[in-house]
C-alpha cells in the first residue's frame, strides 16, 4: 500500500513539472490548444451539414448522433491526454532513453505515462463537453441517476480501452522499433467513425466492435440505454467490461519489455 | 529549370523508399474508404430523395480521395521546410543559386507524387472491383476522364501552391506550428474532404465553390463520375487556372518580401 500511495505522488510530480514546463509557453499553448479544438470542430461541421439534410442516419437523430460523438470524443481525448507517453514511445525506444527507464527502481508503465501529458488536448475535451451539453438538452429522454452512471461507465470504459490501444502501439515498437501507421486505424480511426454509432455500419461491423476490439461496448450499446431503446440495466454496466482488453494489452506490453534488445544508441 | 527538375527527381526517389509505410498505408486507407462508403449508404436509406449525388458516384469519389490521400492531405507538409526556418539553416538555403520558392514548390509536388505512387494504383484496382455502389465506377466517358486527368494535374498544383502559403507566412511568423493547425482544419471542410461539397446545403455550396481549396480534390473527383460537367465543369476548371495563377503570383511577392526581412535563428 506504501508503494502504491508514493506511485501516485511520483505521478503527481511528474504532472506538476510537465504543466509548469507547458506554461512557460502560454501563447504556443493556447494556440495549440485552439488548433486541437478546430481539428475536431471541423468534423463536427460535416456532421451538422449532413443532418441539414437528413433528418436522421439509421434512426438516429442529430441531437442524438451528437451525444455519441461527444462521449466517444471525450473518451478518446482523455485517454489521449494521459496516454499520450505511450503515442511517444517508439521514439523513446529508438534514441535508447528507455534502457534509462529500466535503470530505475519505478514501473516502466508509471514512468512512461509519467513523461508525457498532453494538455494541449484539453481543446478537444472542451468542444466534447458542449456538444455533450447540448445533446444532452436536446435529446427527448428523461436523464435519471442510472443514465448519468452509464455516461461515467463510458468514459471509465473509453479511456480504459483507448489506453489499452496506445499500449499496444507502444509494446508493438519493441519489435519493430518504429510507430506502425496503421495502429492509427484504431486509435484516431476509432474515434473518427465512432462519430456514429457503430450500429451505422452495419451487422458484420457491430459484430467485431463488440467481440475483437470492444469499441461497441463503449458507445452503441450503452447509447441504446441512454437514448431508451432498451430498458434492460445490463447495458449500464457494459461499458466497464470493455476493460477486459486491458489484459491482452498489458500481456503484450510485458512480453515486449521482456524482449526488449536495446537499440544500441 | 533543370536544377528545380533535379529536387523534383531527388525527392521523388527519397519519397518511393519507404514501402512498408506505403503497405500499412494502403491497409489503413482501405479500411477508412470502406468506413465512409458505410456512412453514405446509411444516409441514403435515410431518405434518397435529399441524396444530392449517385451513390455510385460517392463511392467513386470515396476511393479517388483515398487513392490520391496524398495529394490533397492538408498535413502534408515537409517537416524539414519549418525545421530550417526555424533552427536557423535557412541561411544555407538562401546561399544556394536557387530561388526557394521555386525550389520548395518542386519539393512539394514531388513529396505528394512519390507518397501517392506507391498508394494509389492498388487501392484503385481492387475499388474497381468491390460491388456497384460500393467501389470505384468506370468514368463517365472518355472524354470525362480526359478532362479529369487535366483536372487532377491542376489540383496537384494549387495544392502545392496552397502549401507554399503557408510556408512562407512561416517565414515572418518564424514558428509554423499554430498556423499549420488551422490551415488543416480549414481545408478539410473548405476542399470537400469532410463531405464532398454537393452535400452541403445549396446557398453554401454556392459560395463553397468559389474558395481556392475547392480548387483541388473536389473538381477532379467529381468530373470523373460526371457529377461535374458541362458549363459548371468548365468553369470550375477555369477557376483552378485562375487561382494557381494568383497563389503563385502572390506567393513570390510575399516569399521575396519575407527573404529580404528572414531573421536567421540561432547560430
């Protein structure tokens, strides 16, 4: 217990020195920050355009489509912001800083969530939390103490499995000691087509969010909940068994650093 | 003409060594072309009488912007260009017997070119053989796909040009990076690559068309399928003429303003 209460403070600090070292730039910050919120933003502007048109996709309404799109944004962001160590990391195994990492008496998954917190990302979060409040207020369902559990199950969930996907990127890296592009497929991919619940694309796509990578568990089936076109409560609770792909990640990871052959720089 | 030439030639072939990236790259454009195509089915069921185009041809123009991602990808930039403004190295480039507008517009086509001629041609045949509605059509007629390889080669260079902007606002702006954030994003809706531009409502369609990022991927892929033609085609491709002309005319004025008045960085 000792141990896990000064991981903590060693994961506080390293946040403290990263956002006093970001705030030396405060103009580069802001305007990267609002470049992160145009980035978004910008799909959000092909979302309203299409529904100017269509009254609805698949039975799903813009004010409904938008809170999807809002809690997978937000799911994405946040993982992202915390996460964004192991997005890095296969730049850290090619100068050879992870054989530093290995040196000291610290869990190497601590110290490399601990060199990168993107706070820049925050732009990103902000946009989802509007268009959250906005769907949120437009949508035709009642929000009861369980709905607003699905929604922190969600984000629980989301960030669990978007983690889960960097690490893979990052334990993949020992092996082919470079960032692999099409891991982009799964992570900005994801959450780029997750704009739409994954009902949208069809059976066989529901199929494989829901069983391969359980993007599905995160927002179709607990949105179903939300949006009350199920009443049964298994669907609150869905979105936490998304974390099961955790285990595979962390797996992987292990046996990476297990293999782990320096670069030699 | 022969030194801009032989940057194109060098970037060219720097750009084709990196195969495996280009093997991952086509996977992930597979996925995402197939993704789209999804959403567009579904919005047709929706109510396909507010479906603006064939369905034949979004899926043309689908793959098109998947193949030729490279061409009109606002990220696309050469990383090195900003490097060199910033850390100072643009002294060396100054040096050189070359005017760097010239040399950096050459570099700029050439990086699209090399990293769309790995790409495209696998992509374009097995979308050629996905199912109608689904994969990449033949071209409305001969004629039609003339005009779209004219059209396309136009495209490639306003886009470059459109780069080259951007470039040299970094050189009295010194760090590009904010500015390469929005110049993305507003590219992305202005050219028709979040949705192509027909899907925008009527009175903002009307105004869309004019802007120089419609000018790029937008007229070709849709002369292809013959969703453009006619008059309107050929005011649209009379358009791309117009704005290649003035970014390039702009572009030098504002390139020699800025190499006269670069600050050279660090020692």
């Amino acid at each position: 217990m000792e141990k896990k209460t000064s991981s903590l403070k060693l994961y506080m600090h390293y946040l403290q020195i990263i956002i006093k070292s970001a705030m030396q730039y405060k103009a580069s910050f802001f305007m990267m920050a609002f470049g992160q919120f145009m980035v978004s933003f910008s799909v959000l502007i092909g979302v309203y355009y299409m529904f100017q048109r269509f009254s609805n996709v698949k039975g799903f309404t813009y004010n409904e489509v938008l809170l999807c799109f809002s809690i997978m944004l937000m799911e994405f962001s946040l993982a992202e912001i915390w996460a964004r160590g192991f997005d890095t990391f296969p730049s850290m195994i090619r100068q050879g800083t992870f054989d530093r990492v290995l040196l000291r008496p610290r869990s190497e998954v601590l110290q490399v969530l601990g060199s990168k917190f993107e706070l820049v990302r925050i732009g990103k979060v902000l946009q989802a939390i509007v268009m959250f409040v906005y769907g949120m207020t437009h949508v035709e369902v009642r929000w009861t103490a369980a709905k607003i559990l699905t929604v922190l199950f969600m984000l629980v969930g989301g960030v669990g499995l978007f983690t889960s996907l960097f690490m893979i990127y990052a334990a993949l890296s020992f092996f082919t000691l470079e960032g692999l592009e099409f891991m982009n497929l799964f992570t900005d991919g994801a959450r780029e087509y997750g704009k739409y619940p994954f009902g949208v694309y069809g059976k066989r796509m529901l199929q494989i969010t829901t069983f391969v990578i359980p993007y599905a568990l995160v927002q179709y089936y607990p949105l179903l909940y939300l949006l009350d076109r199920t009443g049964n409560p298994i669907y609150i609770f869905l979105p936490l068994a998304a974390l099961w792909f955790l285990i595979p990640s962390y797996a992987l990871w292990r046996f990476g650093v297990q293999k782990y052959q320096s670069s030699g720089s | 003409m022969r030194k801009y030439i032989s940057f194109f030639r060098l970037r060219l072939v720097t750009g084709l060594q990196y195969r495996t990236a280009a093997l991952a790259g086509i996977v992930t454009q597979f996925f995402w072309g197939f993704m789209e195509i999804m959403v567009f089915h579904a919005f047709y069921e929706a109510d396909p009488s507010a479906y603006p185009m064939t369905l034949q041809a979004t899926s043309s123009y689908v793959w098109l912007q998947q193949a030729l991602l490279a061409f009109f990808g606002a990220w696309m930039f050469e990383g090195e260009i900003f490097e060199l403004i910033k850390n100072g190295n643009l002294a060396y480039e100054l040096c050189r017997p070359v005017h760097i507008y010239d040399m950096w517009f050459a570099r700029s086509v050439a990086l699209r070119l090399s990293r769309a001629f790995l790409r495209c041609i696998p992509i374009l045949v097995v979308a050629v053989f996905l199912p109608e509605g689904y994969g990449l059509g033949l071209p409305a007629s001969f004629g039609a796909f003339l005009r779209f390889l004219l059209s396309l080669v136009l495209a490639l260079l306003v886009m470059a040009s459109l780069n080259m902007m951007v470039y040299v606002a970094s050189l009295f702006t010194i760090s590009g990076d904010g500015l390469r954030i929005l110049f993305c994003s507003i590219v992305e809706v202005l050219s028709g690559q979040i949705i192509p531009l027909p899907f925008f409502p009527e009175h903002v369609q009307r105004i869309l068309e004019w802007n120089p990022f419609a000018s790029t991927g937008n007229v070709p892929f849709r002369i292809y399928s013959g969703n453009l033609s006619g008059a309107k085609m050929y005011q649209a491709v009379f358009l791309q003429i117009f704005w290649l002309i003035l970014l390039n005319v702009l572009g030098r004025i504002l390139a020699a303003r800025g190499e006269k008045r670069a600050v050279v960085q660090g020692g």
